[in-house]
C-alpha cells in the first residue's frame, strides 16, 4: 500500500486536537519553554533583568570631568539597586586600552572623557566626549540618550553658554557573546529532545497496552505515515517553543539572534530525530518499564551535555568528548553557529551529521516497531 | 450450491513459550451466523480470534477468513471485516464523532458518524471525549469504528466484560442489530448467558482445545447426563443415598444433585429419600443446562464467571 498524504493528515488533525487538549502537552508545547527561558535566564543573568552596564575612563585630570562623571551618577547610577532596570556606571583605569577593556567585559556600552576636558572646558573652547555603543542596542540608545542630557546640562551652565561639549559616537559590537546568548540555542534544543522523546515512549508503551496499533494495523494506515504525522506535530511545538523562548529571550534578557533559514532547518531535523529515536527506544523495549528507564538513560545524558545549559566549550575535555557522540550536539551546535555567529559553513557539518542519523533511526524505527505480533 | 464458510479454521496451533496457548483447534462459521467462542481465562480464545483478525501469526493449521489468510492478506482483508480489540481502548482526548471521522478517513470513506453512532445507540454521547465515557459507551464507539467499512464479519473479544447489565443488554442489542444486518459475527465471552442470548452456535474451549461445539440445545443434549434429581439435604441423606442405592449422587453445601439415567431412577430416587428418614425440601427435577455442562466441561475452577443479573 502507498503513502498517502490524506491518511497522514487525518492522523496528524486528530493527534493534534488529542495534544492541544491534554493538559500535560499544552503545558509542555507552551508553558514549558518560557519557565524554562525564564528560570535560566534570570539565574544566569546576574541580578536585575535589564540592567546595563557602562563603563567610563576618564583622562581628564581637572575638576569638570569628576563632575562630568558626578552628573552620570546621579542621573542614572543603579548599580546598588538589586532590581529593576537601569545603567550601572562602573569607572575604568586611565591606562588602560579602552576598546580592549570593553571586549574583554563582553561591554558594547562606555564613555571617554579626553584628557584636555577640564581645560578646554573652562577655556571656552569645543571638546567632545566619546561614546561607545552598540547602534542595534537598546540599552546602548538608553546611554547615548542619558550622556545627551548631561552634555547639555553643561553646556547651558558652561562657560559661554554655547553648543561646547559634544558627542563623538564610536560603534563597539562585542566579540565576546553573553550567556542568555548561548542559553536561547540551548534551551531550544533541550525542548526539541525532552518533548517528543518522552511523549514518543510513553507513546510506544500505552499504545501497545490499549491495543491502539492493534486497531491502526486494521486500518490503511502505514507505520510511515503514523510516524511522519508525529514528526510534524513535534516540529510545529519545537518551532513555537522556538518562537515563544526566542521572544522571551530577545524582549527580557536582550539576547542577540541572528534569524535566518538555518535555524528552520534545525527545528526540522532536532525533533525529526528525536521523534524516531523515541519510537525506535520504546519499540525495542519489550515492557513500559524498560521503554522508560532506556528513554531516561537515553534522555538524560543528551540533557545536561550537549549545551543545552552551558557552552560545551566551557566544559572540561573529556566531557567535550562525550558530547560530541551525543546527538543533541549537534542540533545545539548547529544552532549555535547559524543563531550567533552566522557561521553557516560550520552549520552545514552539523545538518549532514543530524540528517544522516535521522535517516537511519527513522528507518529502523518503522522497521522495529510493530503493529501486531508474531 | 454449497455456501462458503465465512470462518474455516482447522488443526489451528499457537505456542508462547511453553503454554500450547491453542492446540490444535477446528471450527467454521457460515455466513450471517454468529458464532461464540466461550470458555475461561486463559482458554485461548483471544488468541484464536486475534489470528483471525490477522493481529498475531499462528504455528500450523489454517485459518481463512472469506476465502483469505489473515496474516498474509493485510488490507485484503482488513478492508471486509470489522473488530474490537479485547479492552478497547482509544486517544483519550477525540470524541466518538471525531474518531469516526478518522477511522472513515483512514478507510478513504465518507463517514455519517451521528448515524454511526445512532446504530449503536450512542448519540447522546457523541461530543465527550473518549476518556470521559463510561465502560459501556466506550465499548459502543468501538463497536461504531468496527462499523465504519461496512465489514462482512465482525470479530467481538469479549463485548461486554467488565460492563454493568444495562450496558451488557445495550451491546447486545448491537450484536443482535449486526445480525439482522446479515453479517457474520465471531463473539468471545466468558459469560454464559452472553453466549446463550446471542450465539446461533457456541464452541466451548479449554486449554486451547474446543471440548464442544453445537447450538446450545445440541450441546445440552450432548454433553449433558439428562435429567438430574436436585433436592436439598445435609450428609446424612447424601450417604443414605449412596449406600442404599446405585444412584450417581453428588452433594454439598445442603444441596445434592441425583443424575438420571431414565425415569425408574428417579422412582428409585424417590423412594430412597422418602426412607431415608432424613430432613430434605425443595425437591426439583430438571434438564442440564449450558451452565452444567460448561461447569462439568471446563471444571468447577475454570473461573466461569455468571452473568450479573
């Protein structure tokens, strides 16, 4: 019998409506994804949500810049403040280089008062602050617009009472990426293995138990089919609990994604994937018992390992070893590269590997998985 | 012109480990008739209908289901019959309109479900979903999906098990309706009076083998000892009887059944209880029952359950 795309849908429609009204699969398909965004982010993220910090290097060594600096404070000093938004001024040493400084703290945002500032100042004559920021930046417009008001505050209370400190603007776009940045790809690929992976074993084992294969296997409908209406599903919950965590990210931890059609293709081939493997694990378990504790043992390594919560760069060797025979790697990984860095070359490896595995665990899913019994 | 059986199934065998689970049974069912298979836990009888049903393989013998191998055929035949799986069970969340629209899809067919579901009498339920009805509606929805394809045979493992009376009467109904409708039905109970309401003929299995096969009345007629003498006693009756008589008495629990071979037993049976001098009351004379014969077939501990009336 051939495939049918009717049969399909029909199967798709009704595991669908059966999905959205548990409450356990509205929950995991929506709710899920954003405490889990929420929780890690607000761990890793240091304190207040939104707070951004700036960093100022004073060469002048007069009076105007101290209160040039005093002025910062008191506008917008929330350093101390545990919540709420707000810019942390944070002084660096004059000796320093101060691009170099700002990469190193994964900073875009910083001010440099010149060393003639004072004397130009009281001399009448024109000096200019520099203001580093990033121009894609929210935050950064929030420091730009908040050193706009000091640099006027001093000019109409400055010597002449002329347009006498300006602003020289410098673009700094940090090299160095911040967790939330790395927690988005991450936590994407953590939905995309725990949410088809547990609901397929549990699948395998409860359908078996109420003899639903037994009833589909006296239907027209194939394996094929029934596997690939799941599959669909999966990537449509993956590709909302992509939305929903990439929303959450970008508006409360101000990660920075870079969307493009790779990201599509790994919300394809992760819960391709992991919607096979959890077929084929619960298939070659010959009790529900079995099925779970080899989907857990299965489950839970890929978890904490492939960077789902941490960079595997930052683990130790031999765990970076581990992971690079773990599945979900390279869905995190792939993701990682099209999301951050735009790295599509390193992503193409990362498509070939997921694809490949997918392919054959798909076909040794519908291969062992059975209907009836001999 | 001879009719073709509608179930041929002869010297049919299937082992799991070491249990002969069936051994070797023989039956055929015509077309139109229904046909119960009934017998204990354990007796084989899923395991018989589901090789039917083309679900599990068997080791030897054949068993064709219009005209066709089960295992073998698939679709061929999956296409002509209609079955409920022992347990029936579905997604939870579908209502029975929306799984009948389903399994018509699936089937490539266009489905009335509220007229599906009005045949099986359960229209009133056909919004709540599956999780939230009751034992009886449950097994009426897998009745309705058995239903969708038009199947010439419908293959029932153990309808009503587990149900209350008034929804074992409403399945029934069902099967009585399927009947009317000219289609051959395979039942499997372990209810006596199931099979005694609904069955044109009844197989008796135990142990994988059938131990009788007829209708009812033929069943009774053959595997019963006839007339039996039921009166109730204590011991000492019980050995006055046996002591004084010939008479094949059995007893306990105050009730003693005497067998009957022919009528100058029961004289003799009188007689000896009016002499014995013993207490005794409620004295009946009647014809072996399915039940009796079951009980004397099967064995007092074959688990038989009674019908809850």
């Amino acid at each position: 019998m051939g495939f049918s795309l009717s049969r399909m849908v029909s199967d798709l429609k009704i595991y669908g409506k059966s999905s959205l009204r548990s409450r356990e699969g509205f929950f995991f398909t929506l709710v899920f994804p954003i405490i889990l965004i929420l929780l890690f982010g607000a761990i890793f993220s240091g304190g207040g949500a939104s707070q951004s910090t700036v960093y100022v290097q004073n060469h002048d060594t007069g009076p105007v810049g101290a209160t040039f600096i005093s002025a910062l404070n008191s506008t917008s000093n929330y350093c101390s403040t545990s919540s709420g938004a707000g810019l942390c001024m944070r002084p660096v040493p004059a000796d320093l280089n101060f691009s170099q400084y700002l990469s190193s703290k994964s900073a875009s945002d910083g001010i440099i008062i010149p060393a003639n500032f004072s004397l130009a100042f009281e001399s009448g004559q024109k000096v200019n602050v520099t203001v580093f920021g990033n121009p894609s930046s929210t935050a950064s417009a929030v420091v730009s617009g908040i050193v706009a008001e000091v640099v006027n505050g001093f000019n109409l209370h400055g010597a002449t009472g002329v347009h006498q400190v300006g602003i020289t603007p410098r673009t700094a776009v940090s090299s160095n990426y911040k967790y939330i940045d790395f927690l988005v790809p991450g936590l994407v690929g953590f939905a995309a293995l725990t949410s088809p992976m547990f609901a397929m074993v549990n699948i395998s084992s409860t359908y078996r138990r109420d003899k639903v294969f037994k009833l589909l296997s006296l239907t027209p409908l194939t394996k094929t089919e029934w596997l690939l209406s799941k599959i669909i599903w999966y990537v449509g919950t993956t590709a909302v609990s992509f939305m929903l965590m990439a929303a959450v990210g970008v508006y409360a931890f101000g990660a920075h994604i870079a969307l493009n059609w790779g990201i599509g293709i790994f919300l394809v081939l992760g819960p391709f994937f992991f919607v096979s493997l959890g077929m084929l694990v619960g298939s070659v378990s010959n009790t529900p018992e079995a099925a779970s504790v080899v989907g857990n043992l299965v489950t839970f390594p890929m978890m904490f390992l492939s960077g789902t919560f941490f960079p595997v760069s930052s683990m130790p060797k031999y765990l970076q070893g581990i992971a690079h025979v773990l599945p979900l790697y390279y869905m995190i990984d792939g993701l990682n590269e099209v999301m951050i860095y735009g790295n599509f070359g390193a992503a193409y490896f990362d498509m070939a590997v997921l694809l490949g595995i997918s392919v054959v665990v798909f076909a040794l899913a519908v291969r062992f998985f059975r209907w009836r019994e001999d | 012109m001879a009719q073709v059986p509608a179930i041929e199934v002869s010297g049919l065998k299937k082992k799991y480990g070491d249990i002969q689970a069936v051994d070797g049974t023989s039956f055929s069912v015509d077309e139109g008739e229904v046909f119960s298979l009934l017998g204990p836990n354990g007796a084989g009888k899923t395991t018989t209908i589901e090789i039917l049903e083309g679900l599990r393989n068997k080791d030897s013998g054949t068993a064709k289901v219009l005209g066709l191998d089960p295992w073998e055929s698939g679709y061929e035949l999956h296409k002509r019959i209609g079955v409920i799986p022992q347990g029936f069970k579905f997604l939870d969340y579908p209502t029975p309109r929306e799984a009948l629209s389903y399994y018509g899809a699936l089937f490539g067919r266009k489905v009335d479900p509220d007229e599906l579901l009005r045949r099986v009498i359960l229209d009133d339920a056909s919004n709540v979903w599956f999780q939230n009805l009751s034992g009886g509606q449950k097994q009426k929805l897998g009745m309705a999906l058995s239903l969708v394809n038009d199947p010439q045979v419908v293959f029932l493992d153990e309808p009503t098990t587990g149900l209350d009376p008034q929804a074992r009467r409403a399945v029934w109904e069902v099967v009585r309706k399927l009947k009317d409708e000219g289609r051959t039905v395979m039942l499997t109970t372990h209810y006596l009076e199931e099979a005694e309401e609904l069955a044109d003929r009844v197989a008796i299995m135990k142990h994988g083998k059938i131990v009788a096969m007829g209708t009812t009345a033929e069943i009774e007629s053959k595997f019963g000892s006839g007339q039996r003498m039921v009166v109730k006693g204590g011991d000492d009756l019980l050995k006055y009887l046996r002591e004084s008589t010939r008479l094949h008495a059995e007893g306990g629990a105050g009730s003693i059944t005497i067998f009957l071979r022919d009528k100058s037993d029961a004289m003799v049976a009188l007689g000896a209880i009016e002499e014995s001098g013993a207490a005794w009351e409620d004295l009946t004379v009647r014809r072996d029952s399915l039940e009796d014969v079951f009980l004397k077939l099967v064995g007092e501990g074959g688990s038989i359950e009674k019908g809850v009336e």
